[in-house]
C-alpha cells in the first residue's frame, strides 16, 4: 500500500474535514472515493455535494465586499443604540 501525501493550507483543511464530516466520512475515505471513480470513468470530475453555509455565497460575499469598501472609504455613519431609537421615535 503506498502512502500519498497532500499538502493544504489550514483554512481549506479545516472546511475540508468539516464538509467530509457532513458527508460522514474522513480525508482518506474521500480522497478514495475520488480516485476510484476518476480511474473508473477515465475523467474529471464528479460530483458529491454538501450543502454550503449561505454566509459565504457569492452574492453574500459581494455584499460584503461592497460594505467593507464603504468603511473603508469613510462612507459610513455611527451611532448609537440611543440615538437610533431616538430618531425612531420622532418619525
């Protein structure tokens, strides 16, 4: 039996084994799967999915890249919780 070694860096590991573990399998038993069936059907790729945490959608990310520009940029107002419910209450 040979041994394969894979370097990932530790955020995608992390979301790897959290997504196998979803599925209920580990690393090896995944990285098998894959291979099996590349071998099997001569291509690339297959699918096996997970459902995806929304925060990190496309168009969640877009949002969010349009918020921090905006902060960046000065363009924001803060206020308190205070103030808020101040001017809540005059409308």
């Amino acid at each position: 039996m040979a041994t394969v070694s894979l370097q990932f860096d530790d955020e995608m590991k992390k979301r790897l084994d959290e997504m196998c573990d979803e599925m209920g399998m580990n690393l090896t038993t995944f990285f098998m799967i894959y291979a099996k069936k590349a071998l099997r059907d001569r291509r690339i790729p297959f699918e096996i999915t997970a459902s995806m945490d929304s925060f990190y959608s496309d168009s969640n990310m877009e949002y969010l890249r349009q918020a921090d520009n905006q902060v960046q940029n000065g363009q924001v107002v803060i206020k308190t919780i205070e103030e808020l419910e101040r001017e809540n209450q005059n409308h």
